[in-house]
C-alpha cells in the first residue's frame, strides 16, 4: 500500500515560510536611502550657505531613481520638509507656543510641491520622464504654484556659472534633466566640476559704491515702537553709515513701521541737512488692507517706492479675508513693480519672502535691473536657517546676473 506524500519537499517549505527574501530588503534600503538621501540634499543644500545650493541638484536624480511612484512622493517630501524645516520653529515664535500651527503650515506648503512631483513621476526612464520633471519644476516656478515654489534646484545657476545670466540658468536647467536620465553619471560629474572651479573663485557679492545696507537687531520690536526713539536709533544708524561713505543707506523690511506723513516728516526733516538717500521698508495701511513697501526719503521728499509682490502667505498675505468683508491682509501685487528706479540705477527689490522663489527674481531680470536690493524683517526666525538661505539665495541670483546686491535684515 503506498503512502501519500504532501505537495512540498522539505526545503520548497523553508523558502515558503515567512520572513523577507535577500531581494526585498535590498529594495527597502534601497528605497531608505533615496529618501534619506533626499532629506539630506534637502537639509544640507538649504542651509543658508550659498556654496552648498548645488547639493539641491541631487534631488532630481534621486526622484528619477525612484521605483515607484511612491517613492517618488517620499522622495519629494522628503527634500521638501528638510529644505523647510525651520517653518515650525518660525511660526510658533510669530505665533506664540504651540507646534500645531507651524507644522500645519509646514505640511501645507509641502502638500504642493509633493503632489506634483509625485503625480508627475514616470515608470519609463527617459527623457520623457526629464519632461515630466521639467513641467514639475515650471509649474514650482511660476504662478500660481510658484507661490509655495521653495528650495527650488534652478537657485544652485548662480554658482555653478557665475556671471553666466541666462545661458547659466538654461545650462543648470539641462543638467538638471539630464540628472533623471541615463545621463546622470555625466551630469553628476558636470555639476561637480562646474561647483569646484566656481568655489575656487567664490566671492559673495557687494553692493555698487556709495550703497549700504544696515542689518539691524532690535527683533519684535522693530517697526511697532509707538514713540519717535526707534526712528532716532535708525536715524543713528544711517547717520553712522553715511559718515563711513554711504550715500544711500538701506534699511530692513518694515524698519519705519506704518507709514504714515508724520514719520515720512519726521525723517525728512531729519535728513534735510544731508545729501544722504535712506530706503526703508514700511506699511501703507488702508480700509482695503495694506501694502509692505519700500519707501525712498531725501532731504524734502519721500515717496512710496515698491510694493510688495508676493507677501508671506498665511501670515501676512490672506485673500479670504476680503470674502468675509475684513481688511486685515497684506495686498500682493503680483507681477506689478518688478523694477523700480533709484538714483539713477534700475533696482530688482526683493522682500522676505520674495527671496525663496524663483518667479519674482526672474520677471525683475528680464528688464535687466542694474542690482537687487533685498531687505527682511527676520527676527521671528532666531535658531532656524530662514534668513540664511534668503541671504544664499539672493547672493546666487545675483552672482548669476553680475548685478551687485545691497541686503539688510533685522533680527
């Protein structure tokens, strides 16, 4: 009588137990290290040292390398939140305690970014998935999405190819696709070649002679002083710099406070006397809202000289609120004013925030400004990298241009 014999040898029941197969766990640290790899890029790229920028350019590379879509969407978030990471820290010190809001925030603004590189990525190497990274980094640059494009790869242009303009901006455009191709051994090594021969040389830039910019340290209080002994400090301030050779002296975002034609007297009669030129950043307040602005102030005269395109959203810039009748937000402007004219030089004014995208520093360099003037009011971000990688940015675009930079912040 013969015996029945079950269906599996001995050993076709080990390799059928549980447990992860040699395979696997290669994809999981595989998959591990493209995100890690991303949130370095992203934390190391964005650390507010100008030089480091081209390590952003990992992240295309390491989206491509992605086996899956998502992957591609942790790889993304991944850069996204490290790039960002001070955000939390900055809004509860505005805020006040409490981490729920920042990292409400710091999510939101992720959300965009996440969502169309995840949607965008492709199975299919290639140059059609170069195309489709092409699109997510358009659509990042421009707006609307454009309003939440930070950490934005194209930043590292200006120091890769310095001086290089608009051929250095297509160049790191091409590098960066070729990155998401077969090709990214090649372009890796450009990157890196290009980087060294660039750091050799690195120089921060300066600002034309007779311009100064004045950081300041006076935190919260700047610009909400109710008395004249803030004005009196900044006039100090300018005086001192004027003495050293100044001949227009910049002062940071919302320095003046609201603007209004008691403090616009005020400084002019305190700079009657002087041949001395002050920008300052200021409010012009209405029942409709108000404008952060720049304002410019000689002997006998001021003016209103910027607004603002893009304020900080949540914060400061908050359309909802004209559906509920209120008039409390900061008004953006968008595409208007990207150049505005001073003493004879055509300024490309950047505020705060206009500094994190890419969108407000190229529709000002298409009218071929002769410096960037950037200006911030940076004292909510003690312990985090958010002013540096403004300063960084700024520094990048305008080593990229050739154009000199004047910068002054508040902390």
């Amino acid at each position: 009588m013969t015996h029945a014999t079950s269906g599996h040898s001995p050993t076709q029941g080990f390799s059928g137990s549980p447990g992860r197969s040699p395979r696997s766990i290669r994809d999981g640290l595989h998959e591990a290290a493209l995100i890690a790899g991303a949130a370095a890029a992203g934390a190391i790229g964005w650390s507010g040292v100008a030089l480091a920028l081209p390590l952003a350019l990992a992240f295309p590379a390491l989206w491509a390398a992605a086996p899956t879509r998502m992957i591609a969407t942790a790889v993304s978030a991944a850069y996204f939140l490290a790039a960002s990471r001070g955000l939390p820290q900055g809004v509860m010190t505005f805020y006040g305690p409490g981490i729920a809001l920042g990292g409400a925030l710091w999510i939101g603004a992720c959300l965009a970014f996440v969502a169309v590189h995840g949607l965008l990525w492709s199975v299919r190497p290639g140059w059609g998935r170069a195309g489709r990274f092409a699109l997510a980094s358009l659509l990042m640059a421009v707006l609307p999405l454009g309003i939440v494009g930070w950490a934005h790869p194209l930043t590292a242009a200006g120091v890769l190819f310095p001086g290089w303009g608009w051929l250095g901006l297509g160049a790191t455009a091409m590098v960066m696709l070729a990155l998401t191709t077969r090709l990214w051994p090649v372009a890796a090594v450009a990157v890196i070649g290009a980087w060294l021969w660039s750091a050799a040389g690195w120089a921060p830039p300066s600002g034309p002679e007779g311009w100064r910019g004045v950081d300041t340290t006076m935190g919260a209080s700047l610009g909400r002083a109710t008395d004249l002994e803030q004005h009196r400090a900044l006039l100090a301030h300018v005086q001192r710099a004027h003495e050293a050779g100044a001949r227009v002296v910049v002062l940071p975002e919302s320095a003046l406070g609201l603007w209004t034609p008691t403090v616009s007297q005020v400084w002019m009669d305190a700079l009657r006397t002087t041949r001395v030129v002050v920008i300052a950043g200021a409010a012009v307040v209405d029942r409709h809202g108000y404008d952060n602005v720049l304002v410019e102030i000689a002997a006998g005269q001021a003016r209103v000289l910027y607004r603002e395109r893009m304020p900080v959203p949540v914060s400061m810039w908050q359309p909802w609120l004209s559906w509920i009748g209120e008039g409390d937000s900061a008004r953006a402007h968008f595409l208007a004013n990207p150049i505005v004219t001073s003493q004879g030089r055509r300024i490309a004014p950047l505020i705060c925030y206009e500094q994190l995208l890419v969108w407000p520093v190229l529709q000002s360099m298409l009218h071929a400004p002769d410096m960037i003037v950037a200006t911030g009011n940076g004292w909510w971000t003690a312990g985090t990298s958010i002013v540096g990688i403004q300063r960084a940015s700024a520094e990048a675009w305008a080593r990229l241009f050739g154009v000199p930079l004047v910068m002054a912040f508040n902390l």
